[in-house]
DNA sequence: CAATGACTAACTAACGGTTGTTAGTCTCTA
DNA sequence: TAGAGACTAACAACCGTTAGTTAGTCATTG
C-alpha cells in the first residue's frame, strides 16, 4: 500500500524535477512519512526510481494496446489521425508522458541503458501498429509508394516534435503547430 | 580573461550536466582555480548562469545571420534544405545546441521566464528567414497554396523532433529520420 | 484462551559528504 | 600603494543513508 503510493508520487517528483532533483525529503512528505521510513519499501533512491521506470513500463505497453489503437474500419487518414491524436494527448496529459520527457531525454547517467531500453520497446510497439497501415495504405493505393519506414520515420519525428513543443509553447501555439503539421504530413504520405 | 573561461567551461558543464548538476567546484575545477575564487568574478552560481545565457544568446543570433543563411541564388528546395541542414548541423554539433537542448526544455525554475524569451528571439530569427522563401515559392508556383504559418509551423516541429532525436538516436537511426522526414515534409508543400 | 515470537512499518538521531556562500589573508602588478 | 585575484578556513543547509527503537499485527504454541 504505501509502497504503491511511494511510487505515485515519486512518478510526479521525477517527472517534474528529474532524478537528482529530487529528494528522498520530498518524496516522504508527500507520502507522508518520515524520509527513513522509505528504506523499509525501497533499498534507497535508486530503488525507488527503477521501480518507479518499470511501473511506468509496464503501464505504457498496456495504453499503448488499448488507448493508441483505433478501430480499423475508419479510412486509413482517420486511422493514423486518430492515433497520432491520441499517442500526443496521453503524452500531454498523463503523469507518465511527462516522466519519459524527463528520463529518455536527460536521463541519469546510471539508468541511461535501462530508460533506453524501456523506450525502444515502447516505440517498437507502437511501430507494430502503425506499419500494417501505411502498408495497407500503399496497397489500396491511397499513400504515396513511399518506404514504410520512411513514412515511420517521419511520424515518429512528427510526434517527437510535438512531443517536445508541447510543453514549451502555450496551448494555442502548440495546437495552431499540432493541426499544421499534420496537414503537411498527410499531404507528404498521400498519393 | 578568467571570466571569459568561466563562462565558456560553465557553458560546456550546463549543457551536458544541467544547471542543478553542475557544482562550483566542477567549474572551478576545470578553470584551474579554487571555488571561491569564483566570487571574484560573479555574484554567485546564479549569475554565472546569467552570464553563460546571455554569451548564448548573442553569439546564437549571430549564427543564425551567418551560418544559418544561405546565398539566395540556389532554387526554393536547395535553400531550405541547406537551412535545415545547417541548423540541425548546428544544434547537433556546438556545444551551445547542447546547451538550449538542455535549459530550454527543463529549466532551472528561477530562470524559465528569461530562457524562453532568448529561445524566442532566436526563434524569432530564424522565422525572418524562412518566412520570405515560403512566400516566394507560392508566388513563383513552387510551393503549395498553403499558408505561410503552416509551413512555418510544420517545418518548426520538424527540427524540433530532429533536435529531440538527435541525442537519443545512434547517429546512423537519426541519419535515416533526417533524410526520411525532409522527403515527406517537401513532398507535403510542394506544389 | 492466553502468551510468545516474528514481522512490518513507522519513528528519532545521527552519520559523512557535498552544496553554495562568506570572511579574511596573501601576493603580484599597475 | 591600491587593488585585483588568487588562496585557506569555515559556515549552515541539505543530501542519501544507517542504526537503533517502538508500536501494532498476526500465527503459532503451551
């Protein structure tokens, strides 16, 4: 139980601060604990932080199954639109898309491997949801015969670039950036 | 003279450590001189960073005039490709890319305000170049009917995704993002 | 049923180390 | 002879961590 809730909070401190930004002061505050008392959960901070990575990990592959992914009966624009939208929104609004801002970005030098790794295996999945499309797309015609990964890469550097505006820029602007850049991806990939 | 070391190490240590991570003693270090000789030439840690900032500032909008630029005899694709190019060469190759990377993106709290004001200057500047050559390519047929702010705004994402992928990528990933998203961002405005 | 022992999870106190910062001193140079 | 710029020594505050203690819970046992 508090253990869980160490790891809850010790999400939005990372996310928020970084690693070496935060505390183990402020972690147990927030919990509401004594900060020793954390040592009875967790061998110490770095503990804390790898269980935090694996929760986080864990969650990500499971929204990334059931949140990205859209019904495959819409046309093939709403289909990727429709993932491209909702990929951006839970990085924007979940506790877990600011943290992996934080950590695959600048991550602490200790975890870099790790953090690495837990990314690459996010993105692969997300990778096995996207290529069927662009391919179905280029069979019936509708997409460009462009390389599959080359329209994986572009979407990938499309949802990096948002993903890195969209804390930076206020709301307004990153919108105005969100719908202009799909407009010119979508006319890159369209046949 | 030692403050001009000071400024110039102080930037290599903020831009791959962070303004938190970065210690007097660090600096001190690699100037060659004791920690509290800092106090000879700046306030404190605060106006190091200050200072740091504002030599970044003003040596990145020089850049953008010079570097960045390129002679408007080349047709519409070579010259915005070269502005590409050329920017995304030097995000990833200075040590001041390294630094905006870093305090742009997660800055230190007392400062946030006055980073994203340079960040928009620069911005700012490079908008001025960019913004001529889309107009001229509509005019002249080239480019799609699309608005200019659209443009701009797509390309902006573009470099900023590169700009993320750039140090997280091994550089032959990153290599094929590169090529890929130019293809699919110049096939999505021209006409 | 009552008592014992083990376990969990909180606590206080304190550790050595590092942080940014200040005070005061010495030395070279203009 | 000033002053610039280096130094040493020391500061309080905070860091992650450890040790040792205490209270409550639960299962096993006489």
């Amino acid at each position: 139980m508090t253990r869980q809730r160490i790891i809850e909070e010790s999400l939005s401190l990372f996310a928020n601060h970084g690693y070496e930004n935060t505390s183990l002061t402020m972690i147990a505050e927030l919990v509401g604990i004594k900060k020793p008392s954390l040592y009875n959960h967790f061998k110490g901070k770095e503990a804390i932080f790898s269980a935090v990575l694996d929760d986080v990990a864990a969650r990500e592959m499971e929204v990334m199954q059931t949140e990205i992914n859209v019904p495959t009966s819409d046309s093939i624009d709403d289909q990727l639109f429709g993932i491209y939208k909702n990929y951006l929104a839970h990085l924007s609004n979940s506790m877990e898309g600011l943290f992996f801002k934080r950590v695959t970005f600048f991550p602490p030098d200790e975890f870099a491997e790790e953090i690495k790794r837990v990314f690459l295996l996010v993105e692969e999945c997300l990778t096995n949801i996207i290529r069927p499309i662009f391919e179905e797309g280029k069979k019936t015609g509708k997409l460009r015969a462009l390389s599959t990964d080359t329209m994986t890469s572009a979407f990938y550097t499309l949802i990096d670039g948002l993903f890195l505006e969209e804390n930076f820029y206020p709301r307004e602007v990153f919108e105005t950036r969100k719908q202009a850049s799909w407009k010119v991806f979508w006319l890159g990939i369209q046949a």
